[in-house]
C-alpha cells in the first residue's frame, strides 16, 4: 500500500520556526518529483514548494520563497520542509504529494499520491 506520512506540524509563534517530514512507503519515489502543497479554510490548495527527482531542481510559491526550504533524502525515502519566519498567514493543512514525473509539477491536480496532511498554526 502505497502511503505518504507527514509529521513535524504543530502551534507556533510568528517568526518561529518548523521542519516537517514526509516519509513515503509501499513504493520508491526516488524517481517522481515531490511537493509541499497548503490548503487554508475556505481556501484552494496551493503549491508551496516543489522539488524534482534528484533534488537538483526546486520551485517556490512567491509566498514563501525566502523563508522555506524543500529537501529529500532519497535514500530514506523522506521529503522534508524547513520553515522559517513563520506568518500566521502560513497557518494552514500541509501535504506532501508525489508525482511520477522527472520534472516539477506546479499545479496539485498532476499529483497521483497524497499525504494526509499536517495542521500548522501560527500565532500572532
């Protein structure tokens, strides 16, 4: 069974700092593309960062360029996002998602696998 477990969510205060993980299982991703995606209340889901197969390659949503990192660890099957500065505008779900392509994909509805998501809060 193929999963994608997210962690590393959790309540912080402006300006602080998160790192949340992704850890896939029941098949290897280290030759899909993978991305962090958010979605608010009331809100679309929205890319926020993407990262291709080697890690060579990354995308970040104007948002959040600057403040967070998108990383893998192919060897461990683990996407991770350092987030840094946080906004209470960053408050939202976070999913990660794979995507069995080489290159970045921007747009959630070309991703095939999906985390369940983790709650991020930022207070003010």
């Amino acid at each position: 069974q193929v999963q994608l477990v997210e962690s590393g969510g959790g309540l912080v205060q402006a300006g602080g700092s998160l790192r949340l993980a992704c850890v896939a299982s029941g098949r290897s991703f280290d030759t899909d593309s993978m991305g962090w995606f958010r979605q608010a209340p009331g809100k679309q889901r929205e890319i926020v960062a993407a990262i291709d197969w080697r890690g060579k390659s990354t995308h970040y949503s104007p948002t959040v360029k600057g403040r967070f990192t998108i990383s893998r660890d192919n060897a461990e099957n683990t996407l991770y996002l350092q987030m840094n500065v946080l906004k209470p505008e960053d408050t939202a779900v976070y999913y990660c998602a794979a995507t069995t392509t080489y290159t970045i994909r921007i747009l959630p509805t070309l991703y095939e696998f999906w985390g369940q998501g983790t709650q991020v809060t930022v207070s003010s």
